[in-house]
C-alpha cells in the first residue's frame, strides 16, 4: 500500500496554486534543519477544484514566526483515510520532519477522518493540544467543539492537527507553538527557535542556547 | 442479542411517571422532523424503584428550547453495557435519530459504564463535548472532574453523555446546544433551530435559513 | 510475567534516599486505613543516580494535607511500560489501595509511558483529571499542554499521574485532590477527609461524616 501511495503524494506535493517558497527564508539540507510537513487534506483541493487555503496559511506564519532554519514538505491529499495515514508516515519516517501539521477535516461532517488517521499512525498522544486548541477556538466561535483535532508522536516527529480555516489557524498556531520547539528537542530534534518580539518559544534556562547553528 | 433486547427497550420507553409531550410541539413524523432520542442510564428507574428525573428534564429542555418540530425517543436501561450499547444502535440505526442524549452513568462507581458504551458504538469520538462540559459544570462543583461524559458519531447520529442530575442537565445543555444544531446538519441531518432569545443556535452565515420547513 | 517483576519491585520500594513516614501519622493497617500507592517513575532515580524528589513530594503533600488514617506504599520504577504496568497492578489488586499517584514519564521523550502503563491497567478513564491538570499548569508555564498525564479506574483504585516536578505536583494536587475523597468513596473505598484549613474535600451532605473512625 506505502509503496503504491508514495508516488502518487510526491506528484500531489506543492501544488502550482501555492506559493513557492523564498529561497532566502528555507534553509538548505542541513543538520540543524527543521524539516516540517504541511499537510492539507481536501477532497476539493487534492482534486484541484478549490484552491488550498490551509497549507499556504501555515507556511506563511512558519515563515513569518520561525527564525531557526526550516524546509517545508507539502502535501495535498484527499479526506480518504489511508492516504492520509500513509502520507504522515511517509513524512515522519522517510522525509524525517520533526514536526507535521495538517489542516482539514477535523470536523463531525461524513468525510472528516483526519484525527482517525493522526490517531492510527501515532504511537503516543497528546490531549493537551486538542484542549488548548479548542479553548482558545472556543473564544471565537462556540462551535469549536465539533472541532476534534488531536495531537501526537511517531518516533521522533509530532504531529499535530489544525482547522481548516486560516484564521482558525493563525489562533491555533498562536496558542500552541510556543510549546513546540521545546517539544522537539525533547523528542531528540533540532533546535527550533522564534522572533520572540512575535511569539516566545518556551524552555527551561538549561535548555536555551545564545546563539543558533 | 440486539433482537431479544429491542422488544424489551421498547416496552422501557415513555415510562408512566414521565409526562407525556403535549402533541402542539412535538411534530408528526415528516421529512424535517427531527428525533432525538433520551435515554436514562440507571439501575433503579429501570426496575421502578426510583423515579427517573433526569429523562423529564432532557424532554422539558428540548421543549422549551427547539423552535424547529422534533420527536422524541424515550428508553430507560439499566446500567448494563451491553444493553446500554443495544439501545444506542437501535436509537441511531433503526429509529434513526440525529441526535441521542442519555442521563446518568458516567461517574467513577462501579456500576457506571455510559461512556464506555458511547465509546463502543460509536465510530468518531468528538472530545470537545466532555471538556467543556466538565469545564461549565467545574465552576459549580469541584468534582466534576469525576464525570466522565462523553460524545462520539455514530453514523448520522450524533450521541451526547449527559449527567445524571437536572441541573447539571440544565448546566450542560445551555453549553453544549449551540453547537449541536450545525453539527447534525454537517452530518447530514434534519434543520434544528432554537429560540433565539433562550439559546443561539450557531451556524455560518451561508448554513442560516430565514424560514424553517 | 507479573510473579518475576513483582520480587524486583519490593526489593525496589522505600529507597535509601527517600526519608520514612513518622510512625505518628501513618496508622496501623485497619479497615478505615486509607492505602495509597506512591510511584517514581525514573530510570535515573531507579538506579540510584539522582535522588527521587517527585515521591517525597508527594509523601509530604498528602501528610500534611490528609486528616484521616492512610498509609503509604513507596515505590520506584524505570520508564520501562512493562515494569510500571505490573507495579500498578500490584498496587491495585494485591496492596489494595485505593490511589495511586505516579510522579515522572509523563512528558513527549522517547523513554516517557506512564499515561501508556496506566491506560493499560484502567479499565475507565477519568479525563477530567488530565484536563485539570493541564488547565491549572498552563497557568504556569506555555508547555503544560506537553503533558500526557492521564487517570483512570482498576478495579475500585484510582489510579492518577503527576507532573514529576515537586511544585508541579503541588498545584496538581491541589487542584484534583479536592475530588479524590469523593471519587474513592463511590468507588466503594475509605472515608478520607482532609484539613479544612488547608484544602477542602469536596462531598454532597448525605455523604458527610461529623465523626471519622
């Protein structure tokens, strides 16, 4: 199933209705590189009847937010369970991001099965980010609760699952990335950091460095 | 197993002590009529020896709440898995109800198994129900963090754990309602609205109707 | 499995480097004695190269916050899933206490299972515990939401995991404790009451007691 699926979200990644990244802001290959996933799940966007909102509006707050150096790895696949299982596994285990964030079907309506899939190829989960995430949601809108992201851990990469909705995504991204670098790096990542005059990426005194590689 | 059980709840449905819905508000059944299932969770209102509030109240809430026609669905079970879990198929898959709350069951005793059975029959877990119930309820009693109340879809039936205790329906229902209208017409459900001046039902602006069927 | 690990745990329980229980406050082994499990999960501390700081934490939090007869039992375990698993099923079904607190593991490093161990041994979760939890952290510092702690039920003990940080585990304590008398007692348990000066154990009139045992 992998071997037939991977082919097949290679072609689908970094769509030509998304922006391409500058190559002033994305680090070549390197050690201390943060590679991270952006998956966008959508029946209408993989198909390209509708064009993905979700996965520019993450790489535009990374690139906004992030000051260490990072590659994005994008993906656009449908609300279909297994290709979005084996599209995470890909990402976590072939292509090595630390970190993978998808935006999409995390709702009750008939195709959602993003948290399903998320839930299926993590080892270990982490209910505090579909908490905040839904608390901070809640504040906006009280539909936030039909929202059923979740979060969690495959081997060294967290995954963590976002709206759909871009500015439900920038709420989001505020409220749960200052626990993401320091997340990684317990999990034996790289070394993540922010502008902290936009948001301050928390971690003990002993687990700060002066300067980055 | 779910044969036997079937005859059996139906004769446990709309007990004597509960009273019965003034036929001007509950609509006949037509194509936007909604059906609600209300199940009661308990040992003794199933055998008689205690008279079930927690059923009435669901009935007397909706009642006052839902301005859209609906119909209810009323079964008391007691507090056996698997006859909890028969009474939820038979709810969702027969009666085909968009919505199920059951009262009652979801403390730490031993004999409290509803989540457990929400969990089994249900496909989809949706968190954000259980969190913000016990929040609401956290700011009336401390121990609300002993409820274990849980929602999940099953199908197009959307099945929400209420507690066992009136006002704590009461409590949980004006925070949970505004959101349950728009989730059962994500899954494909009938149209609920509500009075607006007790409780917003929110939609977007594109899933709002001016009249109702 | 169970009998090979057991030997290794007793050997391993009440450590050189945690001090004893002052005879005075801990009571004889009687009907009314409250048994409570107190489990560092750490390989280092297990191994004797750090000093466990989570336990005794623990210890002098409930000594100083508990009015009524309990007793403890001391144990330390390495992140190992299958040791924490069989010394809480030892805790819960041949110590009989009534709760067990683990310290440590709880975190997204590679060697951290305790919600895993403690899931595996429940036969219900109690999520509000890990919400609370999280909620009252968060307060504290951003990356509370990296906690996984967890609770649930084995048989009639509660089973909760605690931050392994001693001030992290003071405001967690303080923030469910108020539930756990309450919790035990439906699940058939002792009576445990606490100080009232210092924190109050939350229970409805009827199960208010003017005199203990």
């Amino acid at each position: 199933m992998k071997g037939k699926m991977k082919g097949k979200m290679r072609n689908e990644s970094r769509p030509e209705n998304t922006p391409k990244a500058p190559n002033a802001s994305v680090a070549p290959n390197g050690s201390e590189t943060a590679r991270i996933g952006i998956v966008t799940v959508s029946d209408r966007a993989s198909r390209g009847e509708y064009e993905d909102r979700g996965g520019p509006a993450i790489y535009d707050w990374l690139e906004k937010h992030v000051s260490t150096p990072w590659a994005a790895e994008r993906r656009v696949v449908p609300d279909e369970r297994a290709q979005l299982e084996d599209c995470l596994r890909e990402l976590a285990d072939e292509s090595e991001c630390c970190l993978v964030v998808t935006t999409g079907g995390t709702g009750p309506a008939p195709r959602d099965i993003t948290p399903e899939a998320t839930e299926a190829v993590c080892e270990r989960a982490m209910p505090g980010f579909g908490e905040l995430m839904r608390s901070v949601s809640l504040q906006v809108v009280p539909t936030a609760i039909l929202s059923r992201q979740t979060a969690g851990t495959r081997g060294r990469c967290l995954i963590v699952n976002l709206p759909g909705n871009p500015s439900a995504i920038a709420d989001c991204l505020g409220a749960v990335f200052p626990s993401i670098p320091y997340c990684i790096e317990l999990m034996g990542g790289p070394y993540i950091d922010t502008y902290p005059t936009l948001i301050h990426a928390f971690r003990p005194k002993h687990a700060k460095r002066s300067a980055h590689a």
